[in-house]
C-alpha cells in the first residue's frame, strides 16, 4: 500500500469517464434466435472446442463458439415452451431446469460436435416419483456429485414440491439418472442458490435474505446461519476461490451486487455493495466468480466485471451494454453471462433484442484489469476524533461520505493523477493530488481543521548575536494555505486570522540564512521565537541520529526511505529548496521502508521526519532527470 502525497499545483489532472460503455470488452459475434427468448445460459468445453449452452424458449440451444467470431449453431434440444431455463454441467452432462414443467431434463453433450444428442427428463424417482416438475433454477455441487433443484413445484402446478426449497440428487453412481437425497425446506422458497462441498448458500427471495446450511446429511440439513440482503429481495449468490466472502444479488429496482465476510457464520458481515449505474434504477440479476472479479448480468445495462480481490471495496472496472435499446429500471435485457471457457471468452443471453421478439447470444472477449484504490480516514485535527459524512471526492469522477469511524474506501478503473478534495460543514476544505495505480491502494489519512482565525506573532532574533532581526521575512505555511509578514524594527512579527491547523513556521533574512519550526498546531494565539544563523541549518530542531535514509540518493524513478523511530506517530514531508512543503504521509511502524519519488518531478528536496513539535531528521534528497 502507498501512502499518499500532497503535490504542487504543477501536476495535471485527468478526469476519467466513469460508467462509459463497453469498456475493456469487445463484442466478437452476436447471434439471434428469432421468434425465441433466451433466458440463462452456460458453458461446456471438450476436445479443443467450446460451446454455449443457451436457455432458449423452445428448449436448448447448443452453439459453437471456438471461432467467436463465427458462432454456429448445432442443434436445439425440444424442451417445454416457456420463458425461464437454467442450465449447469456435470461431466459430460447438462441439466436444464424449467418453469414450463416436464421436470428435470438431462442431455449427454459426450457426441459433439455432433448433432445427435441424447437426453431424457427426469420426474422424481422414490418418495418423490413423478413429483418433479416445475424447477426454478438449479446448481451443481462439483466436489460431491449432487445437483440441487430449487422452487419445484409439483405437477398440478399449483402445490410446490416440498415446500419449494432444495431438492438434492445424487449424481454420483449415474449421472444420466439421478437418485433422491433429500431436501432443505426449513426456510421454505429457494430461488437460487450455491453449493460447495455440502455447503449450501441458498436465496430465498421472498424473504429477502440467504442461508447457509449444512446439507453434509441430506436427510436432516442443519441451518447454520442466516442473512438479509441489501435490498431485501435475495436472487442468486456465489462464493469466492477462498470460500470467506459470499456474494449475492437482489432482483428488484435500484438493487446492488453485495459482498459478505462468512468465514464466521456467527458474525455475518457486509463487506461492500455496488450498483452497475447508480443512480439509473437498474436491476442486478446474475453474479458469477471468476479468480478476484465478480461478472455479473443487470438486464438492461449489459453486464460488468468487477475486481472483487478487496471485497470491502468492490470496483467496476469493465462493462459491455448488451441492450442499447434501453436503459435504468426493467427487467429486460440481459438475463445471464458465463466467463467460464479455457479461452476467456465470455457469453451473454439477452432475454429479447429492443424492438424485437428475438432472443440473442452474445460472444465477447474480456480483459480483465484491476482496479486503482483510495482507502483511509477522516480526522478531527486538533483532537483526533473521526469525522463522520465528510466528503471524500475523486474530482469529476466519484464522491462518497466517510462512515462514522472516519473511514473511506472507494476506486475506479482509470490510471493517472487526480484532485482528491475532502470537505465538511464547519471544517477547512483540503485538496490533495494523488496517481492512481492498478492494483495499488493510496492511502489518504485526512486532518480536518475547524474554520476560524488566531493570531501567530513572535520575533526573529540572530542566532549568533542574539540581537533583533528587522525586515526579516516571515512565512507560515499551511495545509491549504501560506501567510507571510516582515518583522519590524523590533524584530517583531504578528499574522492575523489564521486558520486553525498544522503549520509551518519559517524565517529568512538576506545574510543571515533561514529558520524553520515544523508543524507546529495553531488552534489558539500562539508566539514563536525563531533565530536565524548564517549558513546555519535550515530547521530549529536539534535531529535525532539514524532515523532515515533515502537509498539511492540521487534517484532516477523512485528512492526508498528506510526508517527506525523510536515510537509510532511520526510523519514525513518533503520540501523543496525554497522551504514549500509539497508531499506528505504517515508512517505507520516504528521500522520499515517507504517507496517515495515516483510522483515527484526532477528536483532537490529536502526530506524530514518528525513527530509534531519533537525533534526529527532532515536529509538532502535529488531526483535527477
């Protein structure tokens, strides 16, 4: 992590284009299914060939799609006629569920590219024979050969099965004709749901929340904890590589794509939520993981990708809008993605093309990019207190409010240096420049001062002679801002309604060199003595020795400031030549190394560390062209 550095005006800014479609995705093949609509898709693979499995509403569709740009079509597998299909693979092995009844269909991909696919539709075997008919949606369990039925309904259509929770089949001994397990039913309705390794994470979306239950004894599951959602509307979820963050989404108007630390069930924790286009209304349908990103369907925006590798700060950094036709609140559009396939293509179904009866399938290649963060705090600078609803603003891209322990975390896509300006009521504005890096997070720790005026007078004496020193220039240098004043006969100095902060203090008179106290807190009158020696140092701290050095020394990129304090607390400021504070941070250990410079122009800088109003270290350093 970088801390980051408070720059000169000199430095650009590059205001990014936040929500732009089609970013970082190409559209190779789009390949329409007139008179048809397309619900959920999936994907198989085998024998160097790839294939979309597409939920279309006359049953399956089977598309090749090696050559992306030249998708065909090999064969539709009759099912029931009705809007919704989902699909999952076992094996060689498609399952395909439907509103439409007929039960669970099961196709054997083994013959392709073939067109002569065998399937057949299983209804229930057991207890529940000829009772499995109407299926919402499904998911397999890779690790332990089961497949789980969710919202079945039995074959009057009008009585769920069960209580239209999840139905367990067992796949393991032949996974063309499964056999009942058992069933979760304690929460009743499942829309959706995830399982891995005998853990389900099931949706319930009437009752806007998540489960998860131990299904390890399918016969009598063990509820183990449960969740509601942002929007209180839970449609899918799906786990991450490391099984500690579940994400989920919710089906409904102005929804979000949430993420949740799990790795104590008994402390359930949201992490983050982002929406696709706040602000539109849009609604969030499918979400998938893939390594650290979230790939996620919102019906009439498309689909995003999102880096999901710091799951308390989620950053959209690539979208496609697979529905021009139309935009915000709605549910038509883009129904499903998968970004599954060994090539990295990734498709997407669109429920109906605008204007169109006709279903589409849409073939993309993605590149995956991460994200650029700023993560930190907000604090009262006098007293240190969090300031809670402070603005924290990226200028011309994003703002967000830090919570009540002064804390922020937010991101975008786009590389390159920013304004970052922190404000509230009552308290000075601040303004920092900062680079935006992928896959690095600026750490921005901010002191807000409060607005009013003090007055900061004092003299400037000869260090050497100890006599007054007239005409001398005296400068405070602020966060924001730089008062200066000239001693008079007296060797005198006094500057009015200064702002309440950190600043400071400096001398310099023709002959006699300069003078410097360092931060020093101005949250009342205050009086300062500064004495100036002829080729003196610059600062009137006595230093501390070995606390930094800066290797190498001069640097071409970047330098590296190895430090050893003797307690935490301390802070580093560079300046240039003429005393200008210009880059700034916190040092977080009493050991350790920070890599600076890489934001600085060519220069001499004179480099302090320091606690306020302790003595520190001050040390020469130059970047050279």
């Amino acid at each position: 992590m970088k801390r980051l550095a408070a720059l000169g005006a000199f430095l650009f800014l590059q205001i990014p284009t936040f929500f732009a479609q089609n970013l970082h995705i190409n559209a190779q093949a789009t390949l329409p299914f007139p008179g048809q609509t397309v619900a959920n898709i999936w994907g198989y693979w085998a024998n160097g060939r790839e294939y979309a499995l597409v939920g279309a509403s006359q049953g399956m569709i089977v598309v090749d799609i090696t050559d992306p740009a030249q998708p065909q079509q090999i064969v539709q597998i009759p099912g029931p006629n009705n809007l919704w299909k989902e699909i999952k693979t076992y094996g060689h092995y498609a399952y395909v569920t439907s509103e439409g009844g007929q039960g669970l269909q099961i196709v054997d991909l083994s013959k392709l590219p073939s067109p002569n696919l065998d399937y057949h539709f299983y209804t229930g075997d057991g207890e529940i024979a000829g009772l499995v008919w109407r299926i919402h949606a499904l998911h397999v369990d890779e690790k332990k050969g089961f497949v789980y039925l969710y919202g079945g309904r039995k074959p009057n259509n009008n009585n769920y099965l069960f209580s239209g929770g999840a139905i367990a089949l067992d796949l393991n001994a032949d996974p063309y004709n499964p056999t009942y397990a058992g069933n979760f039913e304690q929460l009743t309705y499942v829309h959706d749901g995830y399982v891995d390794n005998d853990t389900l994470y099931a949706g319930h979306i009437y009752k806007g929340l998540f489960s998860i239950v131990n299904m390890r004894d399918k016969s009598n599951p063990e509820l183990i904890a449960s969740q509601n959602t942002p929007n209180n509307f839970t449609h899918n979820t799906w786990l991450s590589a490391d099984r500690r963050t579940l994400f989920t989404t919710d089906e409904t108007t102005n929804s979000y794509l949430a993420a949740y630390d799990i790795s104590d069930p008994g402390n359930i924790r949201l992490l983050d939520k982002i929406q696709s286009n706040p602000g539109s209304g849009s609604a969030v349908h499918n979400t998938y993981i893939l390594g650290n990103f979230a790939v996620t369907s919102w019906y009439k925006d498309g689909f995003t990708i999102v880096d999901a590798t710091r799951p308390d700060n989620l950053v959209q950094v690539g979208n496609y809008d697979t529905y021009p036709g139309g935009a915000g609140s709605g549910f038509e559009g883009c129904w499903g993605v998968y970004p599954y396939f060994p090539s990295g293509t990734i498709i997407a179904s669109v429920i109906t093309a605008a204007g169109t009866n006709n279903g589409e399938l849409w073939v993309m290649q993605p590149t995956y990019v991460r994200a650029c963060y700023l993560e930190g705090h907000v604090r009262n600078g006098l007293n240190g207190n969090p300031i809670n609803a402070a603005v924290v603003e990226v200028v011309g891209s994003q703002s967000l409010n830090s919570s009540a322990d002064g804390s922020f975390k937010m991101g975008q896509e786009s590389e390159g240096y920013y304004t970052v300006r922190v404000s509230k009521s009552g308290y000075q504005t601040r303004e920092f420049t900062a680079y935006f890096q992928r896959g690095d997070v600026r750490l921005l720790d901010v002191s807000l001062y409060p607005t009013g005026g003090f007055t900061v007078s004092g003299q400037v004496l000869n260090g050497q002679t100890n006599q007054v020193v007239p005409n001398a220039s005296v400068v405070l240098a602020g966060l924001n801002d730089t008062y200066s004043a000239s001693t008079d006969a007296g060797g005198n100095f006094q500057i009015v309604n200064v702002p309440v902060g950190l600043y400071d203090v400096g001398a310099y008179a023709p002959g006699l060199g300069k003078a410097m106290l360092l931060q020093r807190k101005i949250a009342e009158n205050k009086s300062y003595t500064l004495r100036l020696t002829p080729n003196g140092k610059l600062f009137n701290q006595q230093p501390t020795d070995q606390l930094i050095v800066s290797s190498p020394n001069p640097f071409l990129e970047r330098t590296t400031l190895h430090y050893a304090l003797p307690e935490i607390g301390y802070q580093w400021v560079a300046y240039d030549i003429n005393g200008r504070r210009l880059f700034e941070g916190l040092l977080e250990e009493t050991n350790g190394s920070l890599d600076i410079g890489q934001d600085w122009p060519p220069g001499v800088y004179v480099l302090s560390v320091f606690k306020a109003e302790q003595p520190g270290q001050t040390l020469k350093v130059i970047k050279s062209q």
